[in-house]
C-alpha cells in the first residue's frame, strides 16, 4: 500500500473494559451515551460496521458491512490521550505515569514559579472550564498563572491571552515540561489559553500540548527511518513530541481537521497520515455533552463518504478512538474502554475479528502493509 491514513475519533469508547472499576469506571460507555440523542445519525459508519462490532448491540447492525472490524482491548495502564496514542503506535505502557489528585508538590510549584517568575494560583484538580470561571477574575487581577490538573497525568497552564500572549504561554509550558521529569514526568503539559471578561470567560483553539517523549520506539519513528512519510494532522505532532513526524498541519477543530484530511488526499506522499479529530474529547466529553458529541460524530459521519470515495486503490483508511470519555458519566474525566477499530480499502471483503488484545494491532498492522520490521505486542492484521 502506498497510503495510510489513519483518524482517531478521540475518546469514542464503546463500553467499559474488565478493569474499568480499578480506574474509578462503572458502567461507561460513550458511544451508546451518544446513540440515545436525537441527533445520532451515522448511517456511513454503519455500512463499514461499527454496529456489528462485539457488544455495540445497541446500533443497527448490517450483514454486507464494508470494512474489517474488531473490538479493541487496551493493555496499557491508563486511560488518557498520551498512553492511548501510544499504544496506538505500538508502544504498552504497564506503569501509569503521575497524577496529583491533590495538587503538585511544593518542590515543583517553588521552581515553576522560580524559574517563570511568575506566582501561581489554584494548583488542584479541576474541570477546565470551571476553573476559569472560579480563578479568571483573580488571575486577571493578579497576573498570576493558574495551574490545575484533572484525574489524568496532566499539567495545565490556564491563562487569558490579553494577560499572558500565547507565546508566552508556550514558553511557561516549555518549563514545565523541563521540569516535570523522572517520578514527575506527567503525560502532557497543556497551555490553556482563553478570553472574555468576567464572569463569561472562554477557553481558546489556542490550545497547546507538550508531551513526554515514548518511552520506546514508536511504528511512526520505524516509518520515518526507512524513508516513509509520516504527516501529523491535528495534535499528533505534541502528542509524540514531534517525534518520527516529517510534516505537521497543526488544527484547530474537528472542521480543520477533516479539511487537512480532504487535502492530503490529492497529495502523493508514501506513508501515513495520522490524524486526530479533538473535538469529541475536549469540547463534549470533558463537558457531558451528549447532544454536542452525536452532533460531531453525525458530523463526521455526513463527510465521511467524500473521503471514501476519493480513495486509491492502494489507500487504507483506519478508524479507531485512544480511550473513552462518557458524557453521561458523574464525572468529567477520561473513561476506561475498549475502543472500535474499522479498516477499509476499495478492495477488501468486510469481517469481524471479534475483541482483540491491544491497540498495538493497528501498529503492527501499518508496518505490515509497508514492509517494514517493527516489533509489538500484537500481531499484524491481514487485510
């Protein structure tokens, strides 16, 4: 095959996995939350057989579906974006990386603020839009930078752009991201930028991520290596910290990103192009929005076919999601879950592979169809 490309519908679970409770998950699952709205309406990612996937009894399902599918099992130890797009790319992290339900150390905040002379406020879990609505008028009063995490290994830097320029909050994260290392080394650093005036504050598409490096060698390093290209679409690129990418198309939005999907289409490359679609995470997960996320798969789903048909005859398209994030749970959190995976080309027959152990599969998968050695946990998947 000449082209990958590969979409992660991020956070689109569908059901919780046999260790779910040992993640504070009891009967999670994103995909059947947002099937209950009245604007589901995916009729595309019905025909390649996301309803006939293990234990998605609650979709239609179809007997001539179009793609190969199969139920992933996560065997890394975590739930958020970092370790999901790790394993994605072939890398098993059996040690969670940090939390800090109550806060950062002392050590930690005393040299952020040191090194970024700049005060710090908050500096506890929280939800991304209720902090800055509980800490914005102080930060705007004061100038002082509100740090916050949530129930993933995350630093997060939340910070009006008429008080700190974006720029500059980048650099803030880029300290961070120096500092948090060994036992502190958090999945990612996020720059959490927003505007308005008090009380109606909103966070910015300026968002940015600073991830810690994959542990091991990655299938998207592998490709790079041996000359293939790797284009990043969307927050891949901080995802795996620029790593193994040729190219990046840095995207706002799920709009932006399906454009950039479109676009690559009409480019020779030779390789893969990884692409993240945020929107279903950030924007209605984290923010229990049932209705808003049916209305961004549906989205989704309506562009869907433009893409297909628009395919070489040597172009994979893998679908697949990194985690769950179940709008109907108590929490705003990540959610622990298996995840879908569909993989379609003009020319292969539909088949279900029932549940398979690891994400990794789709690694060693996209190795296989070019060629390349690259070692994982599973094994490659024979279209």
């Amino acid at each position: 095959m000449k082209r990958v490309f590969l979409i992660v519908l991020d956070s689109l679970g569908i059901g919780a996995l046999p260790d779910s409770l040992q993640f504070g998950d009891k009967d999670v699952n994103t995909l059947h939350a947002i099937s209950r709205s009245k604007y589901f309406n995916i009729p595309t990612l019905t025909k390649l057989g996301l309803g006939n996937i293990d234990s998605v009894s609650y979709l239609t399902k179809v007997s001539d579906f179009k793609g190969v599918i199969a139920r992933l099992e996560e065997l890394s130890c975590g739930k958020d974006t970092t370790i999901g797009h790790w394993e994605i790319a072939g890398v098993i992290s059996k040690k969670p990386l940090p939390t800090y339900p109550n806060g950062f150390p002392e050590e930690i905040i005393r040299e952020f603020e040191e090194k970024t002379h700049k005060k710090v406020i908050c500096n506890l879990p929280f939800s991304g839009t209720q902090v800055i609505k509980e800490y914005g008028e102080q930060h705007l009063k004061s100038g002082d930078l509100i740090v916050y995490t949530s129930a993933d290994s995350v630093f997060q830097i939340a910070a009006h752009e008429k008080i700190v320029p974006v720029k500059d909050l980048y650099g803030y994260c880029e300290i961070a991201r120096n500092i948090l290392k060994g036992e502190h080394a958090v999945g990612r650093v996020i720059a959490r930028p927003f505007t308005g005036d008090f009380p109606d504050f909103t966070r910015t598409e300026n968002r940015k991520d600073f991830s810690v490096e994959a542990p091991k060698k990655t299938v998207l390093d592998a490709l790079s290596a041996e000359g293939y290209d790797v284009i990043s679409v969307g927050k891949i690129s901080d995802i795996f910290a620029n790593r193994g990418i040729t190219q990046a198309f840095r995207t706002h939005n799920n709009k932006e990103g399906m454009e950039n999907a479109i676009s690559l289409l009409k480019q020779d490359f030779n390789g893969l192009a990884f692409i993240n679609l945020v929107d279903f995470d950030m924007l209605y997960g984290h923010r229990n929005d049932a209705d808003g996320y049916a209305k961004a798969l549906s989205e989704f789903d309506k562009w869907l076919p433009s893409f297909l048909n628009n395919l070489n005859e040597d172009d994979v398209l893998i679908i697949t999601a990194d985690h769950g994030c179940d709008p109907s749970d108590i929490s705003t959190d990540h959610t622990r879950e298996y995840v879908p995976m569909i993989i379609y080309n003009k020319n292969i027959s539909g088949k279900n592979l029932g549940t398979v152990k690891s994400f990794t599969c789709i690694a060693a998968t996209i190795a296989n169809l070019f060629n390349i050695s690259y070692d994982t946990y599973a094994k490659p998947i024979i279209l």
